[in-house]
C-alpha cells in the first residue's frame, strides 16, 4: 500500500482519522502522521482510505482517555505512537495498556503523566488580575510546557464560575463568561496588564503563611520552576524572605514556635524515599515513638499512579517494619487482585507512622490516632506525596480522609466520590480493610468489600 500522509491538529482530528485508517485495514508502518499548520486540508485532494472498507471496532475505554492526554503533549511522535498502539489493541493484544514495560505503552504513560503535571501546574501557578470592575473581568498568563489549555479550562470555570475571565498562553486562550467556555488565540506576556489592586493584598497574605522552617529551596524551584515566577506576584517576595529565613527559624526555636510538634524537625535536607524513610526512624515528634517497636514507612513504587493512604499499622506491621502485611492487608491484596492492580505497582503508606495500641494481657489492640499524633506525623505524608506525585489518591478509611480532605468528611457519605486536594487532582476515600474486617454482620460486610473492590476499580480506571 502506498504510504498516507497525515496531518493533524488536536485529539478529535486524529481519533477521526484514526478510526477511518484501522477500520480500512491500514498498517501503521503505511501511515505517516503530522502536525503541519500550513497545510490547508488532512489528506490533500485524495481519500486515504475507500469508504467500502468499514470494519466496525470498538476502543477500551482507558487508552481514549490516555489519548486524550497525550494528544496534548509537544512530542512530534505521539500521533504515530497512540495509532500504532490502537492498531496493536485492535488487531493483536486487547489488554496491552496492562503491559507497562511495552516500549509502547511506557512512552505513552510517560507523555500522560507530563501533561498532567502540567495541568497540576497550570493551577497551581495562574494568577488573575482585574481589568474591568463593571461587570468584574479578571485575566491571566500562562505558559504551559504543553498544549493543555483545554485539559486544565475546566477546573477554573468550576472554581471561579461567578466571574468573568480569560486565560492567555502563548498558543491559545480560554475565556469563561459565567456560562460557557470559549477558546481563542493565544498571545504573548506582553499583551496581558500587570495592574492589580489585588495583588498587594495577595502578596501580604503569601507573607503570613511562608514557613521559613519548611522551605526546601531545591525542591521549591523544582516544584515552582523559576521561569512561572514572573506571573505569581509572589514570586518577587521569596528572595527577601529566604534572606530572613534564618533569623526567623531562630525565632521559632526560642519561642517553641512549631518546633517538637510536627516531624518537620526530623526532615533530611536532600528529601527522597529513601532519606525520608531513614530520617523517620529517629522521629519523636510525638509520643508513639516511645512504644511502638520501629516507624513503619511506606512503600512501593516510587513512580506509581495510585497511592494508597491507611490509618497506622497494626500490630504485625510494627513488627516487621512494613505497612499492610497483617489481616488488613491481606484483604487489601485480595481487593487489589479483584481490582485488577498489582501491589507492585502502587505506593502505600500511612497517616501515623507509628503503632498505636492499648495492651490486653499478652495482646496489642489497635488504638485509634488523634488529632495531635495525626498533625505531628503529617509532614511524612505530604513528603512522600510530593515526591510520588500520584494521578490518584485512595484514601482507605476516615483518618487519612479526613487528614487530606477534611475534618468533616465522612466515609458513609462520600464514600467512592471522586474529589480534588493539593496533592493529587483525584483523591477519593473507601473503606479500610481492617473496617470490614471489623464488621460483625457477615452480609454487610461481603457489601463493603464490594464496594471497596468497585472503589479501587475507579481509581485504576481514572490513572
């Protein structure tokens, strides 16, 4: 066959495309694929492909999702990679997503997981400015890494849905009317207004709530690139405030500001898995150190999709020295499998690092944490959390959830509710093992380890 040329511009495009070329039959080495805006049309003046050749197919659900985000990544092979993998999908391997060492499948996950943290940045990093006060009008600027605009529009036509804004890229727009979404053209930094009222009153506030005892500079660049900081009004005051951190951090020794309560005492200063791990063993920032036999650290995979947030561990767990290998997590492993998930290639962890427990006779009983224990182990978890950079968070029962999400969530009610944090854009919370372990009624019990199952399901589903 002779080879196709073909261009196209976004997602929709090529899904079109695509379908056409796999239904005719067509082999990816016979398909050339672009992004070229100078050429007016996809295929010229001739069809690619005869419209006699229809072979219907059907597309799992997960790779249109995949494709959707690669689609927006600046790598000039992406279109030929997510056709060849559809065409592999199709005509050879249905679950090839499921095979995470396909060179395929690796480079594709990889292109995901950039655009989504390019779109976690997006909204970490955009700044609104007033331009009009009849009716309020805010714009921004922004530049993405990736052609995300329409990824990451929607998150902020939910948040500021009461106010008129516009977004600006070098490459494209979203405007946003209090009713509808509307892309545009991008244009440059320059052409964006600087003034703000507002903006004073942001920086005061940035101010009062910068911790010069938590600032890593390392990973504050590395979490905030200096090329965003001239659109954060912010950004201008992190110098003067570094050059006051220690005076400040001095201040808080003398007063007792923070210090012995929370495990930020104990972090290492070059923070990964491994350091936080062996930093945690000499953690005291809390009773719990005192009687449990050793922390117990989370553990996995470092690069993971999904990590899992428990309570504490039990009694096998201190032991041993690692999270979920007693009765909970056995029925963990045994949900995970039904799930579809091996354990390998999730992180897990927990809120409390240390054993909580109250003695009868010879046995340790699970003592709930409190609210004290929880804050002073948080730092860990967000520090793992930081670096894993997980596309989903599970949260199995209400400690965790209620630490991430809230004091007033409540498993019964929002049980399986998809929701957004600071630390993962999907974060829901299920049951915890040890709950329906707990549960006397063995009816009920069989539904929460059901809906536990259908709950991890999600989550694979949506990473």
């Amino acid at each position: 066959m002779e080879m196709q040329s073909c261009c196209v511009q976004d997602f929709e495009q090529w899904r079109s495309e695509a379908r056409r070329l796999v239904s005719a039959g067509v082999h990816p080495a016979d398909v050339s694929w672009r992004s070229d805006a100078e050429q007016p049309s996809l295929f010229g003046d001739q069809p690619v492909v005869s419209a006699e050749a229809n072979k219907p197919f059907k597309v799992p659900r997960d790779f249109l999702d995949l494709a959707t985000k690669v689609a927006c990544h600046r790598d000039r092979d992406k279109w030929s990679i997510l056709y060849r993998t559809l065409w592999r999908i199709v005509n050879e391997q249905r679950e090839l997503l499921q095979i995470t060492t396909d060179d395929d499948v690796d480079r594709l996950m990889q292109m995901q997981k950039a655009v989504s943290r390019d779109v976690h940045k997006m909204k970490a990093f955009v700044r609104f400015r007033k331009v009009a006060d009849d009716p309020e009008s805010f714009v921004a600027w922004h530049r993405p890494d990736h052609r995300i605009v329409r990824l990451a529009a929607p998150f902020f036509a939910r948040r500021f849905k009461g106010i008129d804004w516009t977004i600006f890229t070098p490459e494209e727009s979203a405007a946003w009317d209090q009713s509808k979404l509307i892309y545009g053209a991008g244009v440059p930094a320059s052409a964006v207004t600087t003034d703000d009222a507002l903006e004073e009153l942001w920086k005061a506030y940035y101010a009062s709530i910068f911790n010069p005892a938590r600032v890593k500079v390392a990973m504050m660049k590395s979490e905030m690139p200096v090329r965003h900081w001239a659109t954060l009004p912010e950004a201008e005051l992190i110098p003067d405030l570094l050059r006051q951190a220690p005076a400040r951090v001095q201040q808080m020794i003398d007063t007792h500001e923070g210090f012995g309560e929370t495990a930020m005492h104990f972090m290492p200063d070059e923070p990964s898995l491994p350091a936080l791990a062996e930093a945690a063993s000499r953690c005291s920032a809390c009773d719990l150190c005192h009687s449990a036999t050793q922390v117990v650290f989370g553990e996995g995979n470092p690069n993971a999709r999904i990590v899992l947030v428990g309570e504490q561990p039990g009694d096998q767990e201190d032991i041993a020295g690692r999270p979920f290998i007693g009765p909970a997590g056995h029925l963990l492993d045994e949900c995970l499998a039904l799930a579809g998930v091996e354990r390998s290639d999730v992180y897990i962890t927990n809120t409390v690092k240390h054993f909580k427990f109250t003695e009868r006779g010879k046995r340790r009983l699970h003592k709930k944490p409190n609210s004290r224990e929880v804050f002073a182990c948080r730092p860990w978890l967000e520090a793992e959390l930081g670096l894993v950079k997980p596309e989903m968070l599970v949260c199995l029962g209400a400690t965790p959830a209620q630490a991430l999400l809230g004091r007033d969530f409540r498993i019964t009610k929002s049980r399986g509710q998809m929701m957004q944090t600071e630390w993962c854009d999907q974060t829901l919370a299920t049951w915890h093992p040890a709950a329906i372990l707990r549960m006397s009624d063995g009816e009920r019990r069989g539904q929460m380890q059901e809906q536990l199952v259908g709950d991890l399901r999600q989550a694979v589903e949506r990473s």
